[in-house]
C-alpha cells in the first residue's frame, strides 16, 4: 500500500497507486527470500496447477455447498466426465477444521489427505476427489 500516496492525493484508491522502479523490482524477485519473489513463485505454481487440471476449464460446473462460517467451498466439475474438485477458503484470522468425506489430492502439495485437515488463517486448499 502506498501510504504516502494516500496521505499526499487524499482519495482512497490513491493507496494503490504507487509507481515503480523496474530495476528495483527485478531486484526484489532475484532474492528468492523476500515476499515479493515468494508472492511471484506461489502464483506461477498456481497457474501452473490450474493449467493441468481440467476441473478448472473456464466453462466446466461449479456449484457452491454450505460450509460453516468464515470458510468459502467451491466444487468444480470437469466438462467431461471426472472427479470433482473441492477447493476451501478460509476467510478468517483464525484456524478452522474441516472432515473429508473423501481421499483427496492436495493440488498445491501434491499429496494425499483424509479425514480432518486444518486450514491456516486467509490459507486455501484444492483438492481432487479419488486421487
């Protein structure tokens, strides 16, 4: 956020208006500790994950079951035939629980998981039924 932006327009989208330095940023995202090169590589790994999995096709089914509060569920449908995808957010500070009817792949961790799970605080997951 640019703040000071913000405190020197005085109207509130000027908070993300900030401009940049292209050497400044290619600086920031050739050190693989600081967030913003984090923040690049957690999004390329998403795409990547989106572009490989067909329950993510623009026009396939999507359908939103009730969930508890705080957590967002969306479940995802190839266009052809295929498992379901569940993908959870959790919209809270706080840690929530969640059972699995099903084994699950865990898109981003490339693993297997059952029965309860924990979704950190702002966390996500994608999860692919029957992997």
């Amino acid at each position: 956020n640019d703040l000071e932006g913000l405190e020197q327009k005085r109207y509130p989208r000027a908070i993300n208006r900030q401009k940049f330095i292209r050497s400044a940023i290619e600086t920031w995202l050739r050190d693989a500790s600081s967030i913003n090169a984090q923040v690049l590589k957690g999004l390329r790994e998403m795409i990547t994950v989106r572009q490989q999995v067909s329950q993510f096709h623009p026009l396939g089914r999507y359908s939103f079951p009730p969930i508890e509060d705080g957590l967002l569920a969306i479940e995802r449908r190839p266009l052809k035939e295929g498992p379901r995808l569940l993908a959870y957010f959790n919209l809270t500070q706080s840690a929530k629980r969640l059972q699995l009817s099903a084994e699950c792949n865990d898109l981003m961790e490339n693993r297997s998981k059952k029965g309860e799970i924990e979704l950190h605080a702002y966390d996500f997951v994608w999860l692919l039924e029957g992997s």
